[in-house]
C-alpha cells in the first residue's frame, strides 16, 4: 500500500514548495538546511542529528510518500550544512550512491522546481499550497472567523504587552519579529504563554506602516512561544521576506512562533484604549521593544472584539508548546521535577555510552528520538500515579527510598527502555519483580497478601 502522506509530512511540502524557486542549484548557500528547517517549522531536536529529528518529523513519510508515486524527490532540497548535501538515507531510499550520484540528486531537484504541484492538489486533499494571504476585503466579504473578546480569552492574572507592528498578524507574517535580542530575552524571563498576550498596534510611519488604515490603531493580539528565537527568514513565506528586505532592510532578524493569533476586529485607535502604554513605545529606551499594559488601560483591553487568524504554523508550533508548556508545570513541581530527574538519570546510566551497556546481553536501548524526560512524565500521568505492580499510590515527595519511583522494563527480556515496554513502579516492587514476568509477580504478590490476611 502507498505511503498516505501525514500532517507533518504535508507541512514540510508545502515549505518545501515555498522554497524551492529560492533555491539556485548552483549555489549550495541558497539551499535550506536540517537545522534551518527544524527551527523553520519550531520542531523539537530530539534525534542524534537535525537530520535524524527531522526524518522523525515528517521528512521520512514525505520522502516515502513521493518515492511511492514517483513524484521528483523533493526532500533532497534539505542539505547538510557541512556536508553541502542531503544524508546518505535519502540517496539509500533510490538506490544511489551518495559519493557518485550528485548528478542524479541535483537532477531530481531541476525535476522539483518544475514539476506542477498544484495540479496534485487532489492528493494533498485539496488545500492549498500557498493559503492567499488575509485581506481586509476577504475579512468584509465573509464575515469575521470566531468572535471574541479579548475577556473571553484572558485570566485573572494575564498580562498583554504592546508592541509597534507595520500591520496586522497574518498568513503573510506568521511570526512575532523583533531587531534586538534584548527583546526576546525580556519576553522569555517575563511572558508566560499560558495566559499572556502580546498586542500589536501600528505605527505611524508610513514608510512602515503603509497601509493608512492600520496607522496608530490597535491590530492583533496574540499568543507567542518566547523559546529560542528563530532566524526570521526560516519561519515567515519567502516572498514576504524579500519584500521586506527590498523596502526596509534586514530590520527584523529574529522571530518568534505564534500559537494563536486574532485580529482586532474594529481597529480602534491604540492612544484611544491604550494611550499611556501606547505613548511609551515612542521613547527611545522602548524602540523596537514591548511595554506592558497597566491599570485601566489593560482593563480597557478586555472589551475588544475579535476575529481569529488562520496562520499557516499554528498547528505545529502548537504541538511543541504543549510539551513546553508542560515542561514549565513540572519545574513548579519540585518533587514531580526531582522524580523525573533522577528515573531519567537511572535509565542513561543503565545505557551507557552509546546507549547500549556492552557487558549487559542483550544491551539495553532506547529508540532513537525519545524524549526520555517527557515520556515518563506521560507514563506517570497514564498509570494514574499507581504503581504498575502492586496498584498502590505512587508518592512523589518520599523519602523512603524503596518508596521512590523506578522505571521498569515491562518484559524484562526486551532491552528497550520504549514507550511500549515501559513502566514506573515502586523500587520495592521493581527489585521484587527482577527479571521474571508481570504475571509472575503478580502471582508472588497475590501469595503475600493471602498470608498477609491468614496472620490478620
């Protein structure tokens, strides 16, 4: 059976497709890397290289998938940046050589950039390619998408930061873009996206601001991810960065994903709702940064209508801020964090070097890609906090030492340290247990706790 093509490897063809008129055979600089394009797609490095991850990540089921249908192999565009070339799977995959066929390889790529992707729209499912950009005419003709305001979104405790913006989120610019570093290490340490919003309000120039009915108005509010800034090239369309190279130079560096995103639906004036955050922006000290929004003024925020924006990167920068967010719980977890601090040291030192223990037969092994600290964090929460074996509760904050949680092999005969053969468990019942079955220590249980009852 063809390989069916999978949200992820979708993702990546569409960026691929994006690219790929960017891109001068000629020229290996101009070609995209798997680093540039794990960050391009906010994709988590979770293999032993970029590459690896980004296989894990859709490259694999995009590559299989126009292998099947003899489609032009378009995943070799994607080089190392090093090497200057794609990795030895994707020549392995047509049976060529990786030091012999570079003809063949740049070839296929020719094929790609011709090739007319879509007419095979009716595979893809019939989406687009290249969503059309939001316009406020789409905006007029069909309605806004989603009403809110800006109270049905926020908590008690949620703070919006204003920042100037030449125009509104959108599919055109689906990332929160900033020229100073400074400016990303402040929203890292002070923005929690949990519950905080950014808000865009337009400047006045109109060198920047062109269009004149986004000037000084309130625009966009949004939900960012404040991790690691991404080199804004990555992460916004081609074309939207050439424009902004060609009118405004390379003012905007470094980017932020965007999670969700809506447009104020009214556009009202920013020193109208926000006048004394909105008159700080202006300050030298605040160029090119966000203020906070105080007082009444934030209170002022909460009444504004909204339309929520379709940004072509939501689904996946969404997927890995979940795991973020996730992660920022378990730091306020101090014993949550401690438990899965040291089960996860247990099993890297149980590996060894390279993964495996040589002396240990057969050597033990974790699957290449597994986020070993977040998959026993998902084990934990899916047993329920109940110890696997015994059933019993699982206390995090213990200082019993054979209390404490211990990762088990479920088969004690499988090596692997996978999702499917693992468990967390009391280390009573896990040095119990040893190396005999699930059901065998269920059997040893049951004979104690009929003694246990006999004395009783």
């Amino acid at each position: 059976m063809p390989t069916q093509l999978e949200p992820e490897g979708e993702r990546l063809l569409k960026y691929l497709i994006n690219r790929a008129s960017a891109v001068d055979l000629n020229n290996f600089e101009t070609f995209p890397t798997y680093s540039g394009v794990l960050a391009a797609l906010s994709l988590d490095d979770i293999g032993r290289t970029p590459g690896q991850s980004l296989d894990i990540q859709g490259m694999g089921n995009l590559a299989y998938w126009a292998f099947d249908r003899g489609l032009p192999a378009i995943t070799g565009f994607i080089i190392d940046k090093s090497e200057k070339r794609p990795g030895k799977g994707y020549f392995d995959l047509y049976n060529k050589d990786i030091d012999t066929d570079g003809s063949w390889w740049l070839s296929e790529l020719a094929k790609a950039k011709a090739f007319p992707w879509q007419q095979s729209l009716p595979v893809l499912g019939g989406e687009s390619i290249t969503p059309p950009p939001a316009s406020v005419e789409t905006k007029e003709a069909n309605g806004p998408k989603l009403v809110h305001t800006v109270r049905d979104l926020a908590q008690p405790n949620s703070r919006f930061f204003l920042k100037s913006e030449w125009g509104p989120i959108s599919s055109e610019w689906p990332a929160l873009s900033f020229s100073k570093r400074s400016v990303g290490d402040y929203l890292h340490v002070e923005y929690n996206p949990a519950r905080d919003f950014i808000v865009y309000a337009g400047t006045g120039n109109a060198n920047r601001t062109k269009e004149a009915e986004f000037r000084k108005r309130l625009l966009s509010v949004l939900i960012t991810e404040p991790s690691q800034p991404i080199p804004t090239e990555d992460i916004v369309p081609w074309e939207s960065w050439q424009r902004a190279l060609t009118d405004h130079g390379k003012v905007w560096p470094l980017s932020f994903g965007v999670r969700r995103a809506w447009g104020c639906t009214d556009l009202p004036w920013a020193h109208d709702v926000t006048p004394e955050a909105y008159r700080s922006l202006g300050f030298r000290s605040n160029w090119g940064g966000v203020v906070e929004v105080l007082g009444g003024e934030r209170d002022a925020l909460l009444s504004l209508a909204l339309h929520e924006v379709d940004l072509p990167n939501r689904t996946v920068v969404q997927r890995v801020s979940n795991e973020r967010d996730r992660l920022r719980e378990i730091r306020d977890d101090r014993a949550l964090n401690i438990a899965l601090t040291r089960m996860e040291a247990l099993i890297k030192a149980r590996l060894g070097n390279g993964r495996t223990v040589t002396r240990q037969l057969p050597a033990r092994a974790l699957p290449a890609g597994t986020n070993l600290f977040m998959l026993l964090d998902r084990k934990l929460q899916s047993q329920g906090g109940l110890c696997l074996l015994c059933g019993q509760v699982l206390r995090l904050d213990t200082t019993k030492k054979l209390l404490q949680c211990s990762p088990d092999r479920i088969d004690s005969n499988n090596p692997s340290y996978g999702d499917a053969n693992l468990q967390i468990t009391h280390l009573a019942c896990n040095l119990a247990k040893n190396d005999a079955t699930s059901e065998e220590f269920e059997e040893w249980l049951q004979l104690v706790r009929e003694g246990q009852n006999e004395s009783a």
